[in-house]
C-alpha cells in the first residue's frame, strides 16, 4: 500500500466522492507507485480501502471491516460483522467465500462506515459501524451500530 503525506482529505467511497472523480486535486501526482507495506487479514479485498480520520478502513471476503494504519499497515481495530456465504449456496458467482465485495462508504454526519453484500435472503445484509475507537482503550472494537434490512 503506497501512502501520501496528507491522505486524511477524505476519501469516503468508491472514488472518493458522489461524482466517482477518483480524484484528490489537493494531493501532489503519485509519481512512482509501489507497496510500502503488506499485512495478513482475514479475507481478500476486493473493495477499495477508505481513508477516514487518518485510519485506512478495509473490507474483506470473510465479512470483517478493518481500521489500519496508512502508513504502516499495523491493524488498529476489527470488527467482524456477519459471516460470509460459500459459493456453493450461490446459483453463480465465482468468489469464494463471497463476504463484502463492494467498497464501503463513510458518512461524515453520523460517523458510521456502511458496508453490505448482496445475497438471496438472509445472505444479504448490510451494516453500519461506528469506528470511533478511544486511542486510550484497551478495547479497540468498534460497534456495529445497526443492522439494516436488505430492502432499506
């Protein structure tokens, strides 16, 4: 994961912001690109990361949101929100175990990271999670703040 001085000028969603601009016009052109980093996680990612509060949020296939550090990949925080769907209970598809797929997004007015996943019936589910962990706390878990229905 490359990183930049500054990150934190938000990017919320799927590239950055409503207009899908994948865009920071605040930042300097990236240059050369490479890994700084790799860390080990529970699942694939197959969704874009966000950077919110100076924490890089991942999702992954096993249904788990993660808070990292962007400049070190250290694992600050994880949640585990449902429990991902093998492929074999799906009519198609080709991701195994099928968890959050879609990049989540962040709304700044409630302070909560919305992720989900599409399914038939109970498989799909989407949630939102309040990411506000004390520095200070030996309990860095975030909250699922709600469970919403897939029809929401």
């Amino acid at each position: 994961m490359a990183t930049t001085a500054g990150c934190d000028n938000g990017w919320w969603t799927y590239h950055r912001d409503p207009a899908r601009s994948g865009v920071n016009a605040e930042l300097a052109a990236a240059g050369r690109v490479g890994a700084s980093w790799t860390t080990n996680l529970d699942g694939a990612v197959y969704a874009q990361p966000l950077v919110v509060g100076g924490t890089l949020i991942a999702a992954t296939e096993n249904d788990s949101l993660y808070g990292l550090d962007p400049g070190t990949g250290a694992v600050r925080w994880r949640t585990h929100v449902a429990s991902p769907v093998s492929r074999s209970a799906l009519p198609c598809g080709n991701i195994d175990p099928l968890g959050i797929t879609g990049t989540p997004a962040y709304d700044p007015a409630s302070k909560l990271v919305f992720a989900g996943r599409r399914g038939l019936g109970a498989q799909a589910f989407a949630r939102a999670v309040d990411t506000r962990a004390s520095p200070s706390s030996t309990d860095r878990q975030p909250r699922a703040a709600r469970s919403i229905n897939a029809s929401e």
